[in-house]
C-alpha cells in the first residue's frame, strides 16, 4: 500500500512517513479493514506499507486489499480513497485516448518539413504503452475499454486514486468519467457532465430494434436510460439480444438530453460499434 491510516486515523503516504514522528502505530488505510500494517523501505524512492499475513496482520474480507474485486466495487473503493489521498500522494498522469474506437475516426495527417522535404506522418504513431511494459506502473496510455477494466481489476485501489487522465483537453481523476447510468444523468441534467465521452457500468434490460434506429435501456424508473445506435453503424455493432440483455457492462459514449416527453429526465448515450461495449464480471 502507499497509504496507511495513523492511530488518530489521519491517512499518511509512505514518503512521508516517519517513524519517530508518527509512530508504529499505522494500520490498513480501508476503513473496513483498519488491522496492523508495517512500514517497508527498500531504497529512498521506494517505501511502502504493507501485512505480515499473520495474526491480526492479515486484511479483513471486506478490504479492498484483500482479494480481486469486481470492477463496480474497485471503482466504489477507489471513489472512497480519493478525497484522503488528494494532495498526499503525487498524481500519476495517465493519457486516455479512445478515438480509434470511432468508425468514424480519420487520423490526422501532419506535414513536416526538414531540409526543404516534406514528410507526411499519421498521427498516433508514437509509442503507446499498453499495460504493464517497460517497468511502468500502472501503464502510461489506455486506449480501449478492455485495457480499462484491467486497469481497475490489477491495480491496487490506492494507486488507482491517484490516477489523473488526460483525456479530451482535461486532466482529472479517472473516477469523474465512470459512473453508473444515473450519476452520469444526474451530471448531464444539471449542467455539470463535460462534452466528452463517458463510461458507465451497468445492465441492459430491454432492446427495441426498429428499421432506422435501435434502443437499449439501462435501468428501471420514470426516467430512463438509453443507448442508441443509429442505422450507419448497424454494421459496426454486431451483438445480438441474447449477448446484451441482462448482461453487466461497461459502455462509452456522448451524453444527450431526451426533453421530447415533458417532466421526464431521459437520456441518451450514442454509441457506434462492438468496441463501444465491454462485459464486466460478475
């Protein structure tokens, strides 16, 4: 862990600790768990708190340190750990860029000039890491929505809450772009929600296919959620009813305001290909 909780319960990061102004006593940072924890320094760069694995030093079950997580309850976990950590431990600027999971997407063609040639260059051509290569932890790029889930599912929740995206022009906590469908609605009808697109988690329960357009709503309630997908990307988007219904996943797209049916809050989210979707465990 990089973070631990102090006796008065204060969260301290591993840089910071010191034992003779702090203590040993230091326990699990997760509230849920709080069981003895002890400080580890390998070198001036790398400290970090960590379990005995015996005795009271073992992580309770409902810990978030304690065993692999769904993606839900990791993205819960990390929401809960990141106001304690903000301005504790330095942020980690990971590059989120999902435009080529657009059909629509057209690399942007650059034109250099060096010693009076041209040289035509596509973009997105630089060198991306993609998960955990070259020592990096966690990767520097993530670029699809699998490489996102694993993101949440290998990382530990404290690492992840101090994960900034730069994504769009912004750079903010990687938790403000995911939610379930009713945060991302109450953000769009409030006025708060960005014009980029958004991750949210959660369950077809119903597909109405017509000629022109096809309906998948998330949810149950007077104000509904719906994904939709347009006649120009039927080909792109290739799963059936029986892959989708019922079915936890993890979907990108653009937020919009349904107002056609007066004092109901619908909203929309379009979305264009089988890239756009990502199946959750359980």
């Amino acid at each position: 862990m990089n973070a631990a909780r102090l006796q008065d319960g204060t969260i301290i990061a591993a840089k910071d600790y010191c034992l003779s102004e702090h203590g040993a006593a230091i326990y699990c940072m997760d509230i849920a768990c709080k069981v003895p924890v002890h400080y580890v320094q390998k070198s001036e760069k790398n400290a970090f708190f960590k379990t005995s694995g015996k005795g009271e030093s073992v992580h309770k079950e409902l810990c978030a340190f304690a065993t692999k997580m769904t993606f839900e309850r990791s993205l819960f976990k990390v929401t809960q750990f990141q106001q304690e950590l903000k301005s504790k431990i330095d942020p980690i600027i990971v590059r989120l860029n999902t435009d080529k999971l657009d059909p629509d997407y057209i690399p942007k063609t650059v034109t250099r000039n060096s010693s009076g040639n041209q040289e035509q260059q596509k973009e997105g051509k630089t060198r991306e890491s993609k998960g955990k290569a070259d020592g990096q932890n966690p990767p520097q790029a993530v670029s699809n929505l699998k490489n996102l889930k694993k993101l949440f599912q290998t990382e530990e929740p404290d690492l992840l809450a101090s994960i900034y995206a730069n994504y769009n022009g912004y750079k903010l906590p990687i938790t403000e772009l995911i939610s379930d469908q009713y945060l991302a609605a109450k953000k769009l009808w409030q006025g708060t929600a960005l014009n980029v697109p958004y991750f949210i988690y959660g369950e077809i329960t119903k597909i109405v296919r017509l000629e022109k357009v096809w309906y998948f709503n998330m949810g149950i309630g007077s104000n509904p959620f719906t994904l939709v997908v347009f006649e120009k990307y039927f080909e792109h988007f290739t799963f059936t009813d029986e892959d989708l219904l019922n079915r936890p996943i993890l979907v990108m797209g653009r937020l919009k305001k349904n107002d056609f049916h007066k004092g109901k809050f619908a909203t929309e989210m379009f979305i264009k290909s089988n890239t756009f979707i990502e199946f959750l465990d359980k």
